[in-house]
C-alpha cells in the first residue's frame, strides 16, 4: 500500500519534449547544490569553563586545523602575568615566561594533526603537562609539536601521524586554569628552552 499523497513520476513524453526543447523552453531541473556551499547549521556555543582566566586583552574566537570549532587565546606566548610560571629575567615587574600558547576550549574538544609527523615519547615532560601530552615530530619542519593537558591520545610513541588525522581531545590534565589546548614548538628533540613562538603554525584565523 502506497502512502497518503504518493504520486507516480511520470515522464514527458518524448515528443512534447522535444517540441519543447526547439521553442527553447524546458522543465526545470533540479540541482543538487555541492556541499562545500551549503549553509552550515549555526551549533550552539560552548558553555565557558568557570575555571578560565584569559591573560590576553584579545576577545575574539579563532578557527584552526588544530581543532574543532572557534576558541579565545587564553596565555599566549611569552610574559604574562598568569601566576602558574616563576618571574623570568626576560620579563620586566616579575612576570614569567610561557612557552606556548593556551586556547580555552571545552573538555573533549577535537585536536588534528595539521602537520604530517611520528609521535615520539613523552617522558622527558614534566607534570605541568598533564599525564598525557602528545610529542610529536615533523623532521621537515625540524620541529616537535606538544599538544598538553590532553588525556585521551588516539595516537601512542612510533605511529605515523598523517594530516588532518584526529589525534586527542582536550582535557584539563595538569591544568589548574580548566580545559584548554597548550600548543608549543620546540626545535626536534631539544629541551623548554629550544621552544619558539608558536602562532604561525598554530595557523589561527578568524
């Protein structure tokens, strides 16, 4: 039994067609619009972490291929104010120094690869970290890419990393301040104070 309101399609007959076709006049079709132009569905934001300071007078929320969704710069790279880092002689009225770059984001928020690279181990790490970063090298770059304070890690010491590949999830493992990502780059195989400025591949836009 077919549905209420079901209708057959039926075609138009070729003759009628054709005649249609020479006045220049044809049956709409219908297109399917591609899906890169589809309007994405508005999804509801983040309820903020009560924990959250943001050292930063930046208010605006960034995308990356790092992770899911826009978040705010939280401490960003170099001296700060935030209270978890000892004073640093680089830095003037006691401040210290951090050598990455935190992004508030939601407990369970997905973290990309968005460099190729091998996971390589993580015990050299403090417990500032969190128990479970991820260390990860791309010897093109000649770097090593931390992403701490995660806690599940889809990926462990030796695997392949391709790009694009989801890798963690947010946590606040070691991390006093809530949920966030601290992304740092340090030279391959070097020690805290190889680290540099991570912006540029961090790859934020907004």
């Amino acid at each position: 039994m077919r549905p209420s309101g079901y209708r057959d399609h039926v075609p138009f007959p070729v003759p009628i067609l054709i005649a249609l076709l020479m006045l220049g006049v044809a049956p709409a079709a219908t297109v399917e619009q591609p899906l890169a132009q589809r309007p994405s569905q508005a999804t509801p934001a983040a309820k903020p972490d009560p924990r959250w300071v943001f050292y930063t007078k930046d208010k605006h929320h960034y995308a990356s291929p790092w992770f899911a969704g826009k978040h705010r710069k939280m401490v960003p790279y170099g001296c700060t104010s935030a209270p978890y880092y000892d004073p640093d002689p680089r830095c003037a009225d006691d401040k210290g120094f951090h050598h990455g770059l935190d992004i508030a984001m939601p407990c369970g928020t997905k973290l990309y690869a968005a460099r190729h690279g091998r996971v390589v181990s993580h015990a050299s790490l403090g417990s500032a970290y969190g128990v479970n970063p991820l260390l990860f090298r791309n010897k093109g770059l000649g770097v090593d890419f931390l992403l701490a304070h995660t806690r599940r890690v889809y990926v462990q010491p030796g695997d392949k990393i391709a790009k694009g590949q989801l890798i963690a999830r947010a946590s606040d493992s070691g991390a006093p301040d809530g949920c966030h990502l601290h992304f740092e780059v340090r030279a391959a195989g070097g020690g805290l104070d190889t680290a540099r400025h991570p912006l540029t591949l961090l790859q934020l836009s907004r």
